[in-house]
C-alpha cells in the first residue's frame, strides 16, 4: 500500500473533507455576521467525493471527517457518507452545530456514519444563543440523545472562550457523568479575521488540564488515528474531558490529518497558505493515479509545524473556509 508520508515520517491515515462553506449559525468565533456567499456553491460532487476517498483509501487513509461550514446544509449530505462507507472507509466522521440532528441522524447511520462531533460551546441557554445566534440549544442536545442511542460514537466540540470560563467546565462535568461522552474544549485560535476578537477571548489550553489535573482526572493513551485532544477520564465519570491546544509546544509533532477544502484543493495544514488543486483529477474516472502522485509529491512540501505562536496564520481568514 502506497503510504501518505511526509518528510518527517509523519503517516496521514485520517483526512478531513469540507463539502461546504456555507453555515446557518453565526458563532462569535467564526462567523459573527453570518455566512456571506462569495462564490458559486461549486462544491465538490458526490462522484468526485466518491473519487478522492476511494484514491485516498488506497493510501492507508481509514478515518475520514465531513466538516464545513454546516455539512448538513447539503441535502445530499446523506448520499456523501455513503459514498464514503462504500469506498471502504472503516470510521466516518461528521462535525456538525446539530440544528438537524435529532431527525436526520438515523438516516447518516443507516448510510454508514460511525462517528459525531456536535458543537455546542455552552450549556447554559443565554450563553449559547449569544455565541451562535440561535436559541436551540434544547433541541440540539436532544439530537444529541438520539446520536447516543442510535450507536454513534458521539463527542461534543466546546471553544474555550474566557466569557464562558465561570461554570463551563463544571457545567459539562455534570453532563458526562452518566452520559458516555466526550466533551472536547478548543482552544480559539488566531484568523485572518478575528483579530480583536482573539485578543478578548483567548485562553490557553492549560486552563482546562489544570483544572482537571487538580480534580484528578488522568490523561489516556492517544490512538494512532486519533484527533489532535488529548482527553481525560476520571472513575467517578462515564464521560471524558478533551482538550486541544494547538499553542502548545509540540502540538504538531503527531500530526496525522491532512485537509481536503469543498472546492477539491489539498490543505497541508489548517494554518498554511495556498494548497494543492485536485479538481481537475476528479471530474472523471481514470484518473486515479494521476490524483495519488499528486497528493504525494504535495506532502513533500508540508512543513514540521503551523507559526500560530509567532502570529503566523497563513491566508486562513476564518475557519468555516478550510473546515476548521
């Protein structure tokens, strides 16, 4: 099998594919006056989804996350992941803020979704209609519940915001202790865009371990295709605390995820600049080898690590472009 490897020997078995940029919430953090089409929505089909994942199946590539935007703004959203499952793609991800979850997530299981994440950066309902525009935080969690039970592994995305920092964590403590969940805490990071915003509201990564270090809650063994959260368990919890902190020393020494955008280009890093166009190689069959040389002389250009600790951010203006 013909590996994903970069110069460092880092292996990619895990991929993250945008299928849009569009979003119908407006969190602070990301989109604060909404999502602003630019451009045509000429984003990927599912036959040229089809295409790349069954090229980068080939690679070793066995985890596969949809991001956007809001993937489930696409009604074909279901179509998508099966396409993904029937390219042989053992864990299918999907990331979503949950405003449909409670009556389509049985019909992304049936069509082969393995795994969830559902953003949610508070449980306290003024916080959370603050942050994302919408007060649908009652429903949302209640998809949440039918994720649970219709088998998927499901996780919750929080961005660590110091406005929400006085009772965040105990609040989601008490939400996984009888729930088997993994709530994961993100530290915010520096865009194009967000510059103010970043200054106000940043806190690092370390606030949240500290706190759980002290409440005795003990870090796990990171799986070989894992995401970049280190988590934590504590007996007296079914659920877990994860925390991603990209500001960290060392964050990027692991890396094992590449990007691929809803327009087909090749992201090296979520912080880098340009990327690799692949849409020409998957408008039709035949193509397969073309794509995968493609893809591999690219990752002889990724760097060891992001400059997010320098200022840099590369041309990342805000993070629903390259699926956060």
């Amino acid at each position: 099998m013909r590996h994903l490897e970069d110069g460092f020997g880092r292996r990619f078995p895990y991929v993250r594919l945008s299928i849009t940029e569009a979003c119908n919430f407006r969190c602070t953090y990301c989109l604060p006056n909404g999502y602003r089409k630019s451009a045509p929505h000429d984003f990927l089909s599912v036959d040229e989804i089809a295409r790349l994942v069954r090229a980068l199946r080939s690679m070793g590539v066995h985890k596969v996350r949809l991001t956007g935007g809001e993937p489930s703004v696409r009604g074909d959203l279901t179509d998508i992941i099966a396409a993904v499952a029937n390219a042989g793609v053992e864990k299918i991800a999907l990331t979503t803020n949950g405003w449909t979850l409670a009556r389509r997530v049985d019909a992304w299981a049936a069509a082969g979704l393995t795994h969830l994440n559902v953003s949610i950066d508070s449980l306290d309902q003024k916080s959370f209609a603050a942050i994302t525009g919408h007060d649908r935080l009652a429903e949302i969690l209640d998809g949440v519940e039918s994720a649970m039970q219709s088998g998927l592994q499901t996780k919750v995305n929080a961005v660590l915001l110091r406005e929400t920092l006085a009772n965040g964590f105990e609040a989601f403590a008490e939400f996984i202790r009888f729930r088997c969940v993994s709530v994961r805490f993100i530290e915010l990071m520096r865009t194009g865009d967000n510059a103010d915003y970043f200054q106000a509201q940043h806190v690092r990564g370390s606030t949240l371990s500290d706190w759980l270090a002290a409440r005795g809650w003990s870090p796990v063994a990171r799986a070989s295709d894992a995401g970049p959260a280190i988590e934590y368990e504590h007996s007296d919890y079914l659920g877990r605390f994860g925390v991603i902190a990209p500001y960290a020393k060392g964050f990027c020494d692991s890396c094992n995820r590449l990007r691929v955008t809803a327009r087909g280009r090749l992201r090296l890093c979520l912080f880098g600049e340009g990327g690799v166009d692949l849409r020409d190689l998957l408008r039709s069959d035949g193509q397969t080898d073309a794509l995968i040389e493609r893809m591999r002389a690219a990752l002889s250009g990724k760097v060891r690590g992001h400059g997010l600790a320098n200022g840099q951010y590369g041309d990342t203006r805000q993070l629903a472009e390259v699926g956060g």
